[in-house]
C-alpha cells in the first residue's frame, strides 16, 4: 500500500465542488511555516479520473465536512472510478455538485442506493451507517465506514494502512462479497500513527493521552457554530450555543461526548479500546484526557508513553523521520513545534516535543507532541487509503 500522499505545505489542488464545505467557513487560515510535508514522496499532478474498469463509488453524507473532504481526496489522489453516486439526507437531495467538470444531483440515501455500487464511502454518522451499512454490504458494496458503529465489531476490520494493513486482506474487491470495513476513531488514528513506529522497536506498555481537539471534528456545524461565536463574543453579544451546551470561542471544555460509569468519556474510550484492536494487544495500558478546543481545524495530541524495550530521544526521532505519513517537526533553538494550522489541509500527522520523559529511570519513557488534520488523515483520507489497499489486490 503506497502510503501517506504526496502532499506538499503549498496550497491544497482547489477542488471544483460547487458545494463545498471549506467555503462556510469563511477565509483561509494561514499556515506560517517552511516544513516540507511528506517529503519522501514525490509530488505528483493529479486528476481524478473516469475510468470503465474502475469501481462504481457512492459517497454517502457527501454534503458533510467528512463527506466534502473525500471528495477532495479522491481528486487529489487520482483514485480510479467508473461511476460516483452522491448520497445525502433528504434535506439536501436534488442539489447540485460541480466535480471534475461534471454535475450531480446529491440523491437522498434510500434502502435502494446501493444496486451496482462497489465501494461506499460513509461519513453521515452512526445511526445512518448501521441502518444502511449492513444493508449495502448485503448487495455485495464494501463499505468503508467512517463512524464508531462497527468499529469494536469482531469481523469488522479497524484499520489505518500505514499500521495494520493485514487485517484487511482477506476483504476482496470484485468478489461480489460485500463487507465492513470500519475506519478507526479521528485521535486514534493520529495516536497510532505518531505511536506505531516506535512501538514497533521498543513495545509501549503504557499510553498516556491529552487531547487538544479542533471544532472540525464535530462536523461542518460545529465549524459554523466556532466562527459564528467567536464573531458575536467580539462584538460583545451572548455566543449562540446549538451544537455545544457551552460557549466554544475563547473557552475549552471536556469532550462533548457522554460521560460513562466510570469517569471516560466516549472519546477517551474509543481511544482505550480501538488501540487495543489495531495493535491486537490487549494487555497495553492506555488512559486518555480528551479536551475540544477553538480551534477551526485539525487535532493535537500529548502522548507520554512508557516501553518495555529501551529508546533514546535520538533513535525515536529517527524512527519518526523514516516513517511513511509522519513530518518531524522538534526544532528546540527555534521552539518551533507542530501546530493544527501547520497540519490544516495536509496528508502527514506531524509530531514534535520528542523528549526523554524525566519521570522515568533508563530511556523507558518519551513524550511526544503529536498535530494531525482530523477530517483528512484522521476521517477522508484514511477511508481512501483502505479503498486503493482493495484495488491492489
Ligand atoms: N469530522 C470529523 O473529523 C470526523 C472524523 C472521523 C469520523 N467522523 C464521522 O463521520 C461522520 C460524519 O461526520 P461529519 O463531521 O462529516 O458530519 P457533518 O458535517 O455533520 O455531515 C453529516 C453528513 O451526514 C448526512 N446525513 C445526515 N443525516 C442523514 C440521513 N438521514 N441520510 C443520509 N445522510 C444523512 C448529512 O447530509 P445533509 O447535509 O443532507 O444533512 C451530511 O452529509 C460521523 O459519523 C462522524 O463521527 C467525523
């Protein structure tokens, strides 16, 4: 599997969807950095291209941030298709998308979309993918989903292409089987990608987990709400609150998601148990702290992490330079570090901060500061990986 993209710090290849969620948002946030993302890969010009023997692909809440970012993504990535159904709620069927020159009408998702479809890309939440999931793998689509439904499902592969690509392999396209193939959860991804790699040399036993997390993760609204908040506490009105229970712009708060029995919310669970399934290792400890913070668009995360095996600062930060889909981003003279906005719109997690942690004797314990832009590497991107893994095969 070729892995992360090529994607370069210069402007993201604009994306020809009339519809376009980037454009609610207002202005470009500006980037301020000279980091060359995924300099390991070439940069390659890129069309998405009509093709008769590719697969037949339907996008499914296609209007949403997710949705929108695959479509761009799939541009960018030149992925091969024979035909693109666009799928959304009745609330958005019969509007029109420009794509690649051509137009579509948005069709409302019904128990019928799925006749003919290879491949569906689902980002339009939970409850919609297990309705609808199921039923598409039943006529034969492989479904890539990008919602927590079937994620801790056994028999459902949880997969990021860069860490556990195998448990994947048995899923074929063009067996006229259909499957579920689950996307893992956006701070999970970002995790495992700054973690793998060294846990691949020296064996985590214990994580710890801060989360620093962007609007952009609860979706387009969300984003909307953040903009819209923070223009009204400027102009010294009270902030509209529809998405959050709390003012969002200039404050932080825990996770939104519901607080379990013991104390986690969702959030840092997802995070407990999903990388428990991609590493298939149920004894590593794992503890998170998840915190939504304004800002616009992609997730930080601090991860302290104890090894068994051990690992110098120097030999971690090399792992880290050599790893596909990972930028290295630690100047110390500059205290220069990654940052969302650096991360916004680009394919590579970014990690930083790499330092031996004080607290633990030997070189058994790092910290590491890790940006990933959430609705791309940590949702659209991600699901599109695992949809050319299955072309490759
Ligand atoms: N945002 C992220 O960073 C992120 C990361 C990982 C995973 N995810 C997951 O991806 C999913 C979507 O997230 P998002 O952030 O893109 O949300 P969003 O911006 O709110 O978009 C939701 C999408 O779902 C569609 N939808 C809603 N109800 C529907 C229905 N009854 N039938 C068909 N489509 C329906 C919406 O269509 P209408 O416009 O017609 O309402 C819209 O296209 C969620 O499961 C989320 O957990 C999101």
């Amino acid at each position: 599997m070729a892995a992360a993209s090529s994607h370069h710090l210069s402007a993201t290849p604009s994306v020809d969807c009339a519809f376009n969620a980037g454009q609610i948002f207002g202005r470009k946030l500006r980037s301020s950095s000279s980091v060359k993302f995924s300099s390991k890969q070439s940069i390659k010009t890129v069309r998405m291209a009509l093709k008769e023997d590719g697969p037949s692909v339907a996008v499914v809440g296609v209007t949403g941030a997710v949705g929108q970012e695959f479509l761009k993504v799939l541009k960018e990535r030149d992925f091969p298709y024979r035909s693109l159904k666009l799928l959304a709620s009745k609330r958005s069927a019969g509007k029109h998308m420009t794509f690649e020159g051509r137009e579509y009408l948005v069709e409302e998702l019904t128990d019928d979309s799925f006749g003919g479809i290879d491949i569906a890309l689902f980002s339009a939440g939970g409850s919609i993918s297990k309705k609808f999931g199921p039923l598409a793998a039943a006529q034969g689509t492989i479904v890539v989903d990008n919602s927590s439904a079937f994620r801790m499902d056994d028999g459902v592969p949880l997969v990021i292409p860069e860490v556990n690509p195998d448990a994947m392999a048995h899923i074929k396209l063009g067996s006229k089987n259909g499957a579920i193939i689950a996307n893992p959860n956006c701070s999970t991804i970002i995790c495992l990608m700054a973690t793998t790699p060294l846990h691949r040399h020296a064996k985590v036993k214990r994580m710890v987990v801060s989360t620093y997390q962007a609007a952009s993760g609860a979706g387009a609204a969300a984003m909307a709400e953040l903009e819209q908040q923070t223009r009204e506490v400027l102009e010294g009105k009270e902030p509209t609150c529809n998405i959050f229970t709390q003012q969002y712009a200039f404050n932080l708060f825990s996770h939104n998601t519901k607080i379990f029995p013991n104390g986690y919310n969702e959030e840092e669970m997802k995070l407990v148990k999903e990388t428990r399934k991609i590493w298939n290792d149920q004894d590593v400890r794992v503890t998170a702290t998840c915190v939504r913070v304004p800002v616009m668009r992609a997730h930080a995360e601090s991860i302290n992490l104890e090894f068994d095996k051990p690992l110098d600062e120097g030999t971690a930060r090399e792992i880290l330079k050599n790893s596909n889909g990972i930028v290295v981003i630690d100047d110390r003279a500059a205290n220069h570090f990654p940052t969302p906005l650096e991360v916004s719109n680009k394919d590579d997690v970014a990690v930083g901060r790499i330092r031996q942690d004080a607290s633990q004797n030997g070189n058994y314990g790092l910290d590491i500061f890790v940006c990933g832009d959430q609705i791309r590497k940590g949702a659209a991107l991600n699901a599109v990986q695992i949809a050319e893994k299955l072309l490759q095969e």
